[in-house]
C-alpha cells in the first residue's frame, strides 16, 4: 500500500469583507486584516501553518485588500499565490484547482489556528480530516459530531457538543463535487455524504473557540489569542 503523501498546501480563504462586525472593530472592511497585538490575523495564521509545515499557500482576496495581503505574505518569506474572489467561502478551493495537490488543507484567513492543532491534523492517517469545535459560531452548526465521533446533520445548538468545521483537510475530487452540485452543499454536508460512505473521517477535536461572524464571537477569540499569545 502507497504511503499517503503529507499535506503540504494550504488554501486561505481571505476575500471576505465581514459585514456582520462593527465599523470600529472591523475599519478596513476585510476580517483577515483585523489586529492584535500590532500583526493581522492573518499574519498570525500564515506564520503558524508555516511553522506546522505548510510548503505553500493559495490565497483568495478581493480588490481592498490584495496589496495588504501580498505584502503580508511576501514578509513571511512564503511561496503564496493570490486569486481574486467574491466573499463567498464555498468555491475558493476551485480557484487554485489547477495548482492544487490531491490533499490539501483549508481555512478562513481571518482564524489564526496555533501550530500545535494544525500539525495535528497534518499527522492524521485519515484521508479527509475537520477540526471540531464546541463554541462555533451561530451559522455553522451544521454536523454536530456525538462521543463516538458519529456525525448528526443539522443538529440544534448545543454547548456541550462538538461541530465540524474549518480548517479542514479535502481531497480535489471531494472539492470538485461543489461544482456538480451548483454549490447547493456546504463542503460540511459533502463531508457528511462522505461518512455515510466511508465511515472514515480524521476528527481533531479542540477547545480553540470556532470562526467568528459576529461582534460577540469576534470577542471570545480575541480573549483566546491574547492568551495564547501570552504563552
């Protein structure tokens, strides 16, 4: 049996403009370009897959803030391409299809996650491979995953339950099917159909609070990564 080859690409979806946060918090209209401390989260993001491992980064962005983006990047010393995008998250991955391995990783570019989670999820032996989270946020209860890592779509809110959600490890074959679909499925339900099938999928569970959309989701991870930058 072929060993699987290591998941070495990373695609940052970072073309979105967050209209669900205050003017205040959000002043130039990309989440991604949000600070702490002095760097975007962004920085804090590529500067920690870089250090997980990650070999190359495929980077959505819009008009505003592409040059922000280049030179956050290119002061990382990363192999980067950037791909103008609508906000919308589902088709990012198929901007980059052509350039893409088999297996690759995906993100939204405004959730730093700390090189100790994404190294675990590069270390899987799983093929398909989702972080699960028990905070997310309100829009993405989607697949609630039980004690026995089953999976329930659609399941109501519940605080001490775990739920699917990016960043996530996918295959192209596994991308591609949003396009067949006309994009009528979140890759959490493609994922879902998936385990139906396989009843394989890698699960990293972690107490890092979920994406945010909201001001209030925006302040609980914030708390986070004031803390963990404390380390």
């Amino acid at each position: 049996m072929l060993k699987q080859r290591k998941v070495k690409q990373l695609v940052v979806a970072a073309g979105g403009v967050g209209k669900r946060l205050d003017k205040d918090l959000n002043p130039l209209s990309s989440k991604v370009l949000i600070e702490c401390n002095g760097k975007t989260l962004l920085w804090y993001l590529l500067n920690w897959a870089k250090q997980a491992g990650i070999k190359e980064f495929f980077i959505s962005v819009n008009k505003k803030n592409k040059k922000k983006i280049n030179n956050i990047a290119k002061s990382l010393g990363l192999k980067y391409y950037l791909k103008l995008t609508s906000p919308s998250f589902r088709g990012v991955p198929l901007l980059f299809e052509k350039k893409l391995d088999n297996r690759f990783m995906v993100i939204c570019g405004h959730h730093p996650i700390p090189k100790q989670h994404l190294t675990k999820m590069l270390n899987s032996k799983k093929t398909i491979v989702f972080s699960a989270f028990s905070h997310p946020c309100k829009s993405q209860r989607q697949i609630l995953v039980t004690s026995t890592n089953k999976l329930k779509p659609n399941s109501k809110y519940n605080p001490k339950s775990y739920y699917l959600d990016s960043p996530f490890i996918i295959t192209k074959s596994l991308s591609k099917k949003m396009r067949s679909v006309n994009f009528q499925k979140t890759m959490h339900q493609l994922v879902y159909d998936y385990w139906l099938k396989k009843r394989s999928l890698g699960i990293i569970r972690t107490e890092i609070p979920a994406e945010f959309d909201d001001c209030n989701e925006f302040e609980e991870y914030l708390r986070f990564l004031k803390n963990k930058l404390k380390c």
